[in-house]
C-alpha cells in the first residue's frame, strides 16, 4: 500500500486552487480586461471547480469522472489558447506568430492524452503531467524574464494580465500533478493498476 498524499502537498493545493479562484475572479471583474480573457476566467474556474470536488473527495475512484473532466477542460483551455494565439507569453522579436502556436500547442497533448487514454499507467501518467507542469513553468518564468526586458525593477515592468494567465495555467499543471499522483496512490491501495 503506498503512502497517501501528506498534509503539505494537500495544504498547498487548496491554496492554489483558491489562488487560482481568486485570479480568475480578480480578471473577470476587471474593466480593463478584453471579453476573450474574461471567458477563459470563467472557463478556468469551471477546471477549478472540478479540481477543487476530486480534492475534497479525497481522490477516490468513486470521484474520477471530476479528474476526467478537469483534464477535458484544461485541453480545451489549451485549445482556446491555441486558437487564438493567446500565448502564455510575449514572443515578439524571438519568433513571432508561429513560434506563439508552438508554443501554446504543446502541453496540448500529454494533457488530452490524460484526459482520454484510459489505462495508461502510473509512469506514463507522471512523465506526462511533469512535462506540462515544467512547460507552464518555463513559461511563467519567461513571461516575468521578457516583460522586465532586462530591467532590475520586474515587478514595475510585469503585465498584470500575462503574469495571471501564466500563473493561472502553472496552478493548473501543478494541480494536473498532484491529483495524478493521488490517483495512482488511490488506485494503489485498491490494489488495481
């Protein structure tokens, strides 16, 4: 039987879901936020909402189908950032409009890949939500990089806006890994693989 989830793990995730809730809100009630940006806040508090009833269900098989759709609507999230070439950050001057596709299409994948392959086991599962946890990462920490453009003063320099949805999209793949953990763990103790 493997270990549960600690305490910590579950302290931090509640946080980022109520961080991620909070950001979400902050963008759809703010006036100078585009119609587009306010549908993608709407649509990730819906990921949010599934993400928050696995994590009080603590996980369960009986509480799968919230991890099913979580991963439906954090691909489909991705999608509308594809689609709309919302990129997580500012590439002007490093690539431009194809290099902001790529960039937005490829956690895209692995995440549809969770969300649909059925039994695709533990390994596979972890490698998959760590490459789009590390990917939203590395594109958090290029959007603070890039929006300071080299000044000493990053905060002054950060849009507030692509420092939400980066941050927004990290919490999601955060999440993505510790509710895949929790499901391995779960599926562990069953006793099923």
């Amino acid at each position: 039987m493997q270990k549960k989830l600690s305490l910590p793990v579950l302290i931090v995730n509640g946080i980022l879901i109520v961080a991620a809730f909070a950001a979400s809100m902050y963008v759809i009630f703010m006036e100078s936020a585009p119609m587009f940006q306010r549908i993608y806040s709407a649509i990730d508090l819906l990921i949010l909402g599934f993400g928050f009833f696995y994590f009080i269900n603590g996980y369960k098989k009986d509480a799968a189908s919230f991890y099913k759709y979580y991963t439906l609507l954090f691909a489909f999230r991705i999608f509308l950032s594809v689609i709309s070439v919302d990129a997580l950050f500012d590439v002007n001057g490093i690539g431009g409009f194809p290099l902001k596709i790529l960039m937005a299409l490829l956690p895209y994948t692995p995440v549809l890949i969770l969300a649909l392959v059925k039994d695709l086991g533990k390994k596979k599962s972890f490698t998959l939500s760590g490459i789009v946890f590390a990917w939203y990462f590395l594109c958090l920490v290029a959007t603070i990089v890039i929006s300071a453009s080299g000044s000493l003063n990053v905060l002054a320099m950060l849009n507030t806006m692509n420092l939400i949805k980066s941050g927004t999209m990290v919490v999601f793949s955060a999440l993505l890994v510790v509710m895949t953990i929790a499901k391995y763990q779960d599926k562990d103790a069953r006793g099923t693989k």
